[in-house]
C-alpha cells in the first residue's frame, strides 16, 4: 500500500529539518527522506558554520542577524528537546569584517545601520590589541602564490574593521541539524534514511509524491526540495519544473584548510571568526587550536562544477574530487600566513573538502515553483547555514500560505521575522528573479 503524508521533504540537512521542525509545529503531518545514514550527513557536515551578518544586500543581512537570534537562544529553538548525541554549541566568539578592497564593507555598514544590527568600528591599533597575531597591512589584490607578485612587500595599512559581537560558529554542524530533527520528531515529524528519491510523481501539473530507488511510492500534496548540492538534480525528476526557473543551482567544489595556531597565540579560546577580503579568505578557530580557513572565492580561484553524486561516492579521500589539492592549498594558507606571519603552515594539506549549491547569483531560492505542491529551499551557495533556523519558519510559512490559496508568484508571501521588527518580502528569494546585480557573487552572498 502507498504510504499517505501531508508534505515530503527532500534532504534532512540543517536547511530540510527545521522546515520539517516547522511544518509539523503547523499540524502537517511531515516525511523527511534522505538518502545518507542520518540528519545532517550532506554538505552540512562539511560546513564552517559560521555566524555572521554582513552580505551584500539588505534583506541577506537582516535574514542573516534573524540567525543569529536563534543561535543565542538554540536550545529553547529546540523546546529544550534531548538529543543521545547531545547539543551543538553555539561559539559566540564575534565577527570581524576586516575594512578592505576585497569588501564593500561601506555598504555592509549601510545595511547594518538599516537592519540594526549591533556592531563596533575598530581602527588598526584596536585590531592589533584583540588580535596581536595579525598583521595590519593591505595585501590587495588579491593572488595567488603562483603569481610572482604574490610576495610583493606591502606598503599601505587596512583601514580598521567592523566588529559585530553577536556573531561566531557552530561547533558541529551536523549534530545541529540532528537537534532539530529531534525537536521536529516531538511534534510528529518521520525520518527515514538510505532512502533515495529518484522520481517525483505529478498529475495535471500537481504533485503526487515521490518514488525511491527500491521502488516504494510515498504520496503527499506537498513536496519540497531541500536537497543541497543534489538540488539541480532534485529539480529536474519534478516536470517542467527547471524549465520554469530562471536562477538555476550546481554544484561546486570548496576546499577549506586547518593550520596549527602560532605558537603563544591561544587562537581556539581567544580568536574571532574574521573575514579578509584583502587576502580572500575567511578564518574561525577550530578543534585543537587551529586555524580553519576558507577562500571567500577571489577572481584568481578557479570554480570547479562536479557531478555531486561522483563527489560523495568518493567521500573518505577516495573519490576523484574529495581530496585537498596541494595548489589550493598553497593558495589558502600562504594568503592567510600573509596576515599571520606567524602561522604554521604545516607540509601536509589539512582540512574538508566538501559542496556548495550554488545559484546563479549566490542568493537562495526559497519559492514554490511551477508544478503546484512542489517547492524549492535550494542554491545556498555557502552561506545559508546561519539562516537555516529562519529559512525553516518562513518556508513553512509560505508553504502554508500558498496551500490556502496565496499566488506567490504575482503577490508575494511577507513574512514577519520572529525576533526582529521586520518583514521581509518572499519574492526577493523567487526562482523567477533575474541575476541580482547587487550580490557579491561569492561566498558572501
Ligand atoms: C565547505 C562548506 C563551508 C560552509 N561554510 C558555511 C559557513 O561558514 N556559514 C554558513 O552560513 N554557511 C556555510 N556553508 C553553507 C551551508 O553549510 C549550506 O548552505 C547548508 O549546509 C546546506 O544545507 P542543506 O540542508 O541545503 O544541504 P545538505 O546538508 O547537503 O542536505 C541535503 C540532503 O539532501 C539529501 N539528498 C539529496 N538528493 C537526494 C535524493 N535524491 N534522495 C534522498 N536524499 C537526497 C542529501 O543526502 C543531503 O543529506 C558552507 C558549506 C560548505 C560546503
């Protein structure tokens, strides 16, 4: 017999458990269904999970600073649910946005003061006083080692920094999104896993439910994608769906280094996350006092598209794409030893190499789309995880509304944040928007 939910929800990753968290919260009765072991197992496991509010458009940096409120508050986000694995913890160490070329930090300031997000300006002698390690040069522009120009000596100061307090990382990303399918099973939700979705089932351009690889039909009215770096493929089994978007999502390759902490420098309990546009990447402390540092995706790097289903069959280093490139490498960690001179840049490459789902523009598509019942939480684009939270409310929000009858596409759904006093309008993540000239068109969102 065919199995009957209210909604299907593709991908238990941090971005598909809270909007099964919610959707449930709502009284639909939810089927999360995932073709890895457990919650949280995709690219969320890979990810840095870092907290920080500044993106290139105004509603990016209100959804981002809504983040952060659940974060401060996660385990009553949770309804103080008990998870055998215990919480992930939110590290609130705060947020430096080093003021550079590499960043339009003067309009990142603009949204902050719209938003209100709480925040400090630092000059260079206070960035030497919280981080005595770094070195206050500009490096502009951005290259790479390959470059002979690469060790040129830098002969002009950074113009100081935006310090936001409130912002940090996640100690474990996948545990977090195993806290939250936790919650949503208190009130109902269904998880299944080793289960693959190869078909999703229509007629009359309305969504029947989904087929598994084994063969099982589930049927629901309701039918979303939450499927990460899988997403574009997730798209495409839905008819006509990729068709009527016109931002599309793929998949791309993002490696992220560990360096030993200089020695003296106790980075794990006394560092902050920062962003350095000046050198492209981005840094947060990690296990063992290390140095975790990612590329914020400078013009020099090159992108690497792969098939996410070659990717994660390789995953443990045997895959043909999983393994950390010594060039990128080199890359990451000599830009960042431009800033700490004193890092240790160990010989062996040290870290994760993981997916991004990518749109077009870097900005989400959270939307319906054109098969009706079918929706789209997809194009993340290395930044969402700090939303995820938000994204969990809003998309159950819209979900609902557009079941009782809400025409999304031609009056778009507002949804009031929880925490700010603030809407925002739906219609700025729809699959219909064009290119976003105002994003960064990069990790930054
Ligand atoms: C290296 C890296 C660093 C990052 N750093 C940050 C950061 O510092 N801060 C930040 O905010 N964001 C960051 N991100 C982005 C953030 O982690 C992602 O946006 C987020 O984790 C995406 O979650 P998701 O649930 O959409 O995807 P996933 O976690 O990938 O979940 C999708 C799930 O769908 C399942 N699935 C796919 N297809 C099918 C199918 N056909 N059948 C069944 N199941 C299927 C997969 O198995 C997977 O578990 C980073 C991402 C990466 C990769």
């Amino acid at each position: 017999m065919t199995q009957k939910y209210d909604a299907i929800i593709i991908g238990a990753g941090v971005i598909g458990t809270p909007i099964a968290y919610e959707l449930s919260k709502l009284g639909y009765k939810t089927l999360t269904v995932d073709k890895q072991p457990d919650a949280g197992e995709g690219s969320t496991a890979g990810s840095c999970a870092i907290v920080r509010a500044h993106y290139s458009t105004e509603d990016g940096v209100a959804l981002a600073y809504e983040g952060f409120k659940y974060w401060l508050d996660w385990e009553n986000y949770l309804g103080n649910v008990k998870d055998e694995k215990g919480l992930a913890k939110f590290m609130n160490t705060g947020s430096i946005l080093l003021k550079s070329e590499g960043h339009d930090w003067r309009k990142v300031k603009k949204h902050y003061d719209a938003v209100g997000v709480q925040y400090e300006e630092w000059d260079n002698d206070t960035i030497k006083a919280k981080v005595p390690v770094a070195d206050v040069h500009k490096f502009w522009p951005v290259r790479r080692p390959e470059d002979p120009k690469f060790y040129d000596e830098p002969t002009e100061m950074l113009e100081g920094a935006i310090f936001c307090p409130e912002g940090g990382y996640v100690n474990d990303p996948a545990l977090s999104a195993h806290n939250i399918m936790r919650a949503a099973e208190t009130h109902g939700a269904e998880f299944i896993f080793n289960a693959e979705v190869v078909d999703i089932r229509s007629e009359n351009n309305k969504v029947k439910g989904i087929t598994l690889k084994d063969g099982t039909r589930i049927d629901a009215g309701i039918v979303v994608n939450v499927g990460g770096p899988h997403s574009y493929k997730v798209t495409q089994m839905a008819k006509g769906v990729w068709e009527g978007c016109n931002i599309k999502t793929k998949s791309l390759r993002h490696e992220v280094m560990y360096c030993p902490s200089p020695d003296g420098y106790d980075y794990l309990n006394d560092g902050y996350h920062m962003s350095d546009g000046d050198v492209g990447c981005y840094t947060r402390p990690e296990v063992g006092n290390m140095f975790l540092i990612g590329s914020e995706d400078p013009e020099c790097d090159k992108r690497e598209i792969v098939d996410p289903d070659e990717f994660y069959a390789g995953r443990g280093g045997h895959g043909k794409d999983n393994v950390l490139t010594d060039e990128q490498w080199k890359a990451q960690c000599y830009r960042w030893a431009k800033r700490v001179p004193s890092l240790q840049v160990p010989n062996q490459p040290k870290g994760v190499v993981d997916l991004y789902d990518i749109s077009d523009d870097w900005i989400p598509i959270y939307d319906k789309s054109d098969m009706d019942g079918f929706y789209l939480a997809i194009g993340t684009s290395g930044n969402q995880y700090k939303n995820a939270p938000v994204v969990g409310r809003m998309m159950a929000e819209l979900i609902d509304a557009c079941e009782k009858g809400r025409d999304h596409d031609n009056d778009p759904f507002q949804y009031d944040f929880k925490y700010l006093t603030r809407t925002i309008n739906v219609g700025f993540f729809s699959r219909k928007r064009e290119i976003n000239q105002d994003s960064s068109f990069s990790v930054n969102g």
